[in-house]
C-alpha cells in the first residue's frame, strides 16, 4: 500500500472532489473521524494494515496451495474484514485505534487511488479501476458504520442484570441513576454534535464562495457530515455577508 495515495486524500481540497461521486462525503467524515492521528500514525497503521493482509494472504496459501490463493483476486476490504475476524492481530502499539478506524483509514486509502487515477482523465470521466476503488472505499466507510461501538460500563452492567446478576437494592439504584445519567449524557452529546456542526456550517457559509447555493449545500455537508437539506435549512434566509451566530 503506497503512502502517497494516503496523503492524496488527505490533502487534496474537497472542491477538487465535486465530479467524483460520494468522494467529498468519504473525505469529510473520514478524515474528521480519524483527525486525532497525526499523519505519521495514520501512516504507520496503513503499513500496519498491508502487513497484517499480507500474512492472512501468506497463510491461506499455505493452506490451500500458493497457486489458488493471489492477493489482487479479492479486495483489500475483504482480505481485511478477514483480518479483522481474527481474535488478536497486530494493530501498531504507538496509535491506539479501534477497526473502525483501520475501515475508515481505509476508505481514505482506497479515495487517493481514484484521484490518482483520475489525474489526467477529462473531466467527467472515471475508468473502470477507480469506479471500483471508489465503490471499495464508499463500502469500506458503511462497514466502519456499521461496526458497533465498544459496549459502556452502563450497558455492561445492563446485560449482567438482564441475565440474572440481580445486585442488591443499593446497588440497584446506583444502576438505574448510572442509567439515567447515561442517557442524559448521549442526548447532550447529541445536542452537542448538532450545535456545533451548525455552527461549523454557519462558519464555512460565511468565509467561503460557492458558485450555487446546491454546491455549498453539499460541501458544507460533507464537511460537517449532515445531508444537504440539514444545510439548507440552517443558512436559509442568512445574507452571505451576515457573521454566523
């Protein structure tokens, strides 16, 4: 896996993604939700990844002979899904991260290789290989999606309840105050993540120009990872000139 198409989609500007679909969305999430690795650890687990697919390869051919078995016969996605349903593979020590983060680095990873390929390609048109990469890295940031999250103390308590460990009526109020203020805590995040994606979107509506009001509603929402209309209606009737609030 070449680093370089790592950087690519690191840094090329999301206006430079517009004609290459689902592109700006993947960048925008992707990199907001792995923005916590420096660029070196984010480099470092792309070899830590390749080297992990690289031995899952080297083994199945042992298994099943060298000649059945070839790397480039199946996706990267699919060999690391294999990897991932391991129960202890070799994550790189130095940047703590979970596979949901290994998906999403790999969206990123897939997305350099369609603006490679798509380089020197007329505008508009986008060849076979990098329909496919494309596809790979949509399906690749779904699957990180999709990945539950690691359960909370609450929900871990909760289930040993549920499956008999009934504590003692002390103990039982301590559960159901921790209960309730988890719930207090996630509808707070929620507010939270809402307020503060508005007013990201209010920000960026008034520093930036767009040449149509549909180009910065989708560029704005995928900056902030809302969907256009979200967009739409938070800077409806706002003059361009108007400082956010």
């Amino acid at each position: 896996m070449n680093p370089h198409l790592l950087t690519l989609a690191l840094t090329t500007p999301l206006e430079q993604l517009l004609e290459l679909p689902n592109a700006v969305r993947i960048a925008a999430c992707a990199r907001e939700d792995l923005q916590h690795f420096s660029a070196e650890q984010l480099a470092q687990m792309l070899a830590s990844m390749d080297a992990a697919i690289t031995d899952t390869v080297t083994l199945a051919q042992i298994k099943y002979g060298g000649e059945l078995i070839d790397r480039y016969e199946k996706r990267d996605l699919d060999w690391f899904i294999e990897v991932a349903n391991q129960a202890e593979w070799p994550r790189l020590r130095s940047a703590p991260a979970t596979d949901r983060d290994y998906l999403r680095l790999l969206a990123l990873y897939k997305l350099g290789v369609v603006i490679e390929a798509t380089a020197d390609t007329p505008s508009g048109i986008i060849i076979r290989p990098a329909v496919d990469a494309l596809m790979e890295s949509l399906e690749s940031l779904v699957v990180a999606d999709l990945l539950p999250e690691p359960p909370s103390m609450e929900q871990l308590i909760e289930e040993a309840w549920k499956a008999g460990l009934t504590p003692e009526p002390v103990a039982a109020d301590e559960v159901r105050k921790a209960q309730s203020q988890a719930v207090r805590r996630a509808a707070d995040a929620r507010h939270a993540s809402n307020r503060a994606a508005r007013q990201k979107a209010l920000e960026l509506f008034a520093s930036n120009t767009y040449r149509t009001k549909e180009e910065a509603y989708r560029i704005i929402g995928a900056q902030v990872c809302k969907a256009p209309g979200t967009i739409k209606n938070w800077i409806a009737g706002i003059p361009k000139d108007s400082p956010p609030k």
